[in-house]
C-alpha cells in the first residue's frame, strides 16, 4: 500500500505541475542549422564505468563513447548497420568463415595518429585477449585478425558468424589510438583517445566529464561545439528540473512523471523511443565465487529451488508494475528481445500474476515461509520505488523482500563478486537478439553473472549464431527463451521509453532506438545566444 499511497501522491503533483505550466506543448526536436561554437551540458542518468571500450559495460559510458569514440559501423535512425570507420559492410567469403572490411582513408585518432589496418587489428585483438574484457565473449568466433593492408581488414573465423556486423557498431567495434594502448596498457579508459567529434578532456569522479572538439576529427565540419560536458545526476527529478530552468542543455531517461510534465512546457522539445534493452530481476543461482570462477550454487532458497523462482515471478504483476510505478508508459515484457525488433516473439503472452499458484509452489518446496529475498537496487527514487513494489506484490504469496539500494557502479562489483542474492538491473539492448540473451544465458557468457547453466540453452545460442535465415534465427531465440523463461534466472519485467528532454535553443540531438545521444552535429540555433 506504501507504494500505491506514493503513487497517488505523484499523479498530484503531476497534474498540479502540469497545470503550472500554463497549457503549453512541447514542440519537436530541433534538426536546423546551428551557429558554430559554444558548449552544451547533458545530464546523465548515472556516472559511467571506465571509459576504456574493451572493459566498459554500462548504457550511461555509451552514450560517451558516442560522442569520443567511433566503431567501425554504426546504426542509423532505422535501426540499420552502416558503415562508420568502415566504407562497406563486411564482405563475406569461405561459407562466412572469412571476414573482409575496407576501411577509410585518410582518417587520424584524437592525438594525430594516423587510423589504418594496424591499428583496428592492435584494438580488435585487445578486446579479444585483455583479462576482464566484456568484448572477448562478443568476438568468441574470432580467431585472427589480419592487417590485408593500410586499408583492409581480414577477420578469420572459427564458424559463420550472423551477429557479426552489429557487435561491431558497438564497443568491439571501437578502434583506439595505438599511441595511447602502448603508453597506458590498462589504464587506457583514464584518458581515452579514438577517432570522434570529441576528445577526451578531463574527469572528475561522480561529478561530470568533459570533451572538446577534436581538431584532427575527419568530419570536423559537421562539428559545431567547441565543448561538451556530461553532468552526472542520478536524481531525475533533479534532471527534469536542472533541464526546464537552463541549467542543462539536455537531459536522457527521464522519469515518467517528470516527462509527462516537461511535454507541457513549450521551451522544451522532447524524444521518447521505445528501448530495444529490457528490465529485469536477475537472481543469482550459482555465482559464488565471482564471474570467471567455476560455478557452485548459492545456499538461499530461489538458487536452490527452480519453482520458488517461479513462484516468486507468479507473486509480480508486471501491468501493476508499470502503472504504479510508471504511469503505464512503459512496455511490460517476458523476453530480452524488444517488440520493436524484427526478432520479436510473435503472439507472446507473459504469465499473469497466480497468487494461488505461487503459494502452492511454496508449499510444495516444504520451504519455510516467509521465505527470505535480498534485492538490490540502484539507489534512486524511482528504483527504490520499483523494489518496494516488488517487496509488497511478493509479501502476499510468502516472500520477506529485503531492498537493498545501491550505487550502481559499486552494485555492478558486487554483481561481479556473486555478493547478491538478486538484482534489478537492466540492459540497453543490442540490436541483434545474440547480444540480448547470449552473454547473460550462455554458460560461457561473459555476463553470465547468475551462473545458470544448461546446454540446450547453450547449443541453440550457438547455432543461432551460424545461421543467416533470418526466419530460422528467430524461431531458435524464441525456443531459448522458452527455456530460459522456465529456468526463471531472469525475470524479465518492461521495456523502457527513454524519455530524452532538450532546450528549444538547442539543435542537432540525435536519438535513436538504441537510446544513444549522437551530438556530432548538436549546437545552439543561429541567432540564438
């Protein structure tokens, strides 16, 4: 009931904020010329990992990296691999076991360095060989990596790889500057440096990072900001209010509330795709030791009992879920791949929520109730909400949740650690399903930090990744998911829409079903201070 009484006192101040606004609309983002110069300020969600392509892992980084660091592809407001640092998609030859990828010419990295074959073959072999790389999972098919010439790349594969092309329009993808590999080794991500609009400038901890224009940028043209500085605040009440009054240019995944709000005031513009990531519950079975040690399953009750994970699943209500906590603006889901995917599930239907069932389960188990959960969660408002509606929803078939809020950089360690019992987390999506499920689900998967294990689940990931037909691929994810719904190691819970706000002064903020903020072009409008 707390977080029903909460929510009724959110929808107040919603309407009573909507009503200070005066009955303006928010008009649509604008994609106009822009003057040259200046500096824009983004608030970010959170404060992103390290800033280092091979070993970065989290959404908020991306959005960085987009700006400082360019892949060899990228994708496009349709959702499409195109070319980036590359000029063709990859051409493909021995049954799909030989890789080709022209790259372009006459491109230098941030410090001058000149951008060639060597360079893509130095980057590709990092995130392959590096200890504690979160790319070496992603590349598993690759076996070489050969410099053709200054122009071509050659990667050689164990087997036809279909995901290929959109790993690499993200961080594997990345290509950084030899000359800063060679001079920092691991501690590359202090002071990154890659071919971008934007270079690296400085960071300061939890606070904000700062990029200037990259003079030696081949497209610097197209670049109107001399500086651009991510601001990081957690609080997104706070990033609502900080965007409206001008304290920041612009601001990403806002809060629903918050968003509903900004689309009264008409000297805002607002973006909203629907994210090809998830939200979910992980629970740990097996991670005990640590990712990367040998699994051995957890002494608490959902590690130990397949049906009181179900059980706890049947207690939630995923409808309610969203209303109470999101207005119902987001898409309530049972799967990593997003509806809008062309991989999507067709005709999926999530179980509804069985208080009978779930209570009969625990019986059944000879469990003693309530029966002990530990959740963590980021430690902001609106996740802290989303735990104490899990905690109540759960309470009623028999489970004694314990929220647990934490920061997210240091949840992600204890993640790693196996120090969790379960964990709401989500994940910004990939656009092919491989780099939804295959990492958290493959026994090898280089984010399998549940340590849930079964090899049907591993033999279909694994040959899904062979395979070109289309139609084939999706009928395999939809099999694994069947699988990984009855294992119950993810409880997969919504699709967000990722509520992004700008200042009507404000031009060129690109932002795609991806979630990313592309700001190459970004800029103040002309004639405007």
């Amino acid at each position: 009931m707390t977080g029903i009484r909460a929510f009724g006192a959110a929808l107040l101040v919603l309407v009573l904020s909507i009503a200070a606004c005066g009955g303006g609309t928010a008009a649509p983002p604008q994609q106009g010329p822009a003057q040259k110069g200046g500096e824009l300020t983004v608030a970010l969600a959170e404060d992103p990992d390290a800033l280092d392509p091979s070993t970065a892992r989290t959404f908020v980084g991306r959005i960085v990296f987009a700006n400082m660091c360019e892949k060899l592809y990228d994708t496009n407001e349709k959702l499409e691999v195109v070319p980036q640092l590359a000029t063709e998609l990859p051409k493909l030859s021995d049954g799909g076991k030989t890789v080709t990828i022209p790259l372009r010419e006459g491109v230098k990295f941030n410090d001058g360095t000149p951008f060639d074959a060597d360079a893509v073959k130095q980057s590709i072999d990092r995130h392959i060989e590096l200890k504690g790389s979160f790319r070496a999972s992603e590349l598993s098919p690759v076996s070489k990596v050969t410099a053709v010439d200054e122009k071509t790349v050659e990667l050689t594969l164990a087997s036809a790889f279909a995901p290929l092309p959109s790993i690499l329009a993200d961080r594997a993808g990345m290509v950084m500057s030899p000359k800063q590999l060679d001079a920092l080794g691991e501690k590359f991500g202090d002071e990154p440096v890659c071919v971008g609009p934007f270079e690296f400038d400085k960071r300061t901890a939890s606070d904000r990072i700062d990029l200037k224009k990259a003079s030696d940028y081949y497209d610097a043209d197209k670049v109107n900001l001399d500086k651009l500085a991510f601001r990081i605040i957690t609080d997104g009440n706070v990033r609502a209010s900080n965007v409206r009054s001008g304290d920041v240019d612009v601001a990403e995944r806002l809060d629903p509330t918050d968003a509903t709000t900004l689309k009264g005031d008409p000297n805002l513009a607002l973006q909203s795709p629907t994210e090809i990531g998830y939200q979910s519950v992980t629970i740990n079975i097996a991670n005990k030791n640590g990712v990367g040690e040998p699994y051995e399953t957890l002494d608490t009750p959902l590690a130990r009992e397949q049906t009181l994970r179900e059980a706890f699943e049947l207690s939630l209500d995923r409808n309610t879920i969203n209303k109470v906590v999101f207005q119902g603006q987001f898409v309530p889901t049972c799967s990593a791949i997003s509806p809008a995917s062309p991989f999507a599930e067709q005709g999926l239907q999530c179980p509804p929520r069985d208080l009978a069932k779930a209570k009969q389960l625990i019986a059944d188990s000879g469990e003693k109730t309530p029966i002990p959960v530990e959740l963590m969660v980021e430690n902001d408002p609106i996740n802290e909400r989303l735990g104490e509606i899990i905690q109540s929803l759960s309470k009623e078939s028999g489970f004694d949740v314990k929220v647990r809020p934490t920061e997210f950089t240091a949840a992600l360690d204890k993640q790693d650690a196996g120090e969790y019992d379960t964990f709401q987390i989500g994940w910004s999506g990939r656009l092919d399903p491989d780099g939804n499920i295959y990492p958290f689900h493959h026994t090898k998967g280089s984010q399998n930090t549940n340590g849930a294990s079964d090899p049907e689940i591993d033999k279909l990931l694994d040959d899904a990744r062979t395979i070109d037909d289309m139609a084939k691929r999706r009928e395999m994810y939809g099999q694994a998911m069947d699988l990984i719904r009855e294992r119950h190691n993810l409880i997969y819970l919504y699709h967000r829409k990722l509520f992004t706000a700008s200042r009507q002064d404000v031009t060129g903020v690109q932002v795609f079903g991806d979630g990313l903020l592309r700001l190459k072009t970004a800029g103040r409008t002309k004639g405007e201070k």
